[in-house]
C-alpha cells in the first residue's frame, strides 16, 4: 500500500485518510490503496471509510476512483462510505450526482457504523 495516504484499522474496517488535492496526478495513488484494501487476502476488510477531512479539491479523476472503488466493495461485500468532506468537495459529489451513489456522512464514526450496516 502507498505509504503516502494513511490507512488505520478500526476493527474490520479501514480508514484511509488522504490530504492535499486528489486529481489526475495523485488519484491513481488512491486507487492504488483501496485496490489493495478490496483485494487483501490477508486482514480482510469488512468495511472501507474514506476520510475526506483534510482533501482540499477533489476532480473527476477522484469521483471515478470513487466511484470504482464503490463498484468493486458492492460487489465483494464490502461497505463503503466517504466521511468528512470539506465543504467544496462535498458540493463537487452533489452536482456530479455521487451523493445518490456512496453514503457520504459529516462525521467518520457515523461512517463506520454505516460501512458496518
């Protein structure tokens, strides 16, 4: 896994808290976490939360690793929830429509318990 973007376990669910901007340079380093969390054989997740608290702008790049990302949790099982986004990227997941799509909560242990659902 990237050492760039944190990942904690908290029980059976992993928090992954990337920072800065998520665009077409530093999304692939996103996607490239949750892949690893979604096919570890090893310390299976039961949940994903993606902690958006300290991502300052977030592009398409970033919905469609989103977005994916959902896609292949769905299809394994697996819950997964976004937490935590600034103001500007929550409005971005708005317009684009992915609010209807991935459980977004203000709060990352309302995520949890989501992801857990």
């Amino acid at each position: 896994m990237p050492s760039e973007i944190p990942v904690r376990r908290d029980g059976g669910v992993a928090v992954v808290s990337p920072s800065g901007e998520l665009d077409a340079i530093t999304s692939p380093a996103l996607a490239e976490t949750l892949d690893a969390l979604l096919l570890a054989s090893e310390e299976p997740v039961r949940g994903i939360v993606v902690d958006l608290a300290a991502v300052t702008f977030c592009d398409s790049r970033c919905i469609g690793v989103l977005v994916a990302a959902y896609r292949q949790a769905r299809d394994r099982g697996i819950g997964l929830a976004v937490a935590a986004p600034q103001r500007t990227v929550l409005r971005l997941f708005v317009i684009a429509g992915i609010d209807q799509v991935i459980t977004i909560e203000s709060d990352p242990v309302v995520a949890r318990e989501a992801v857990l659902a």
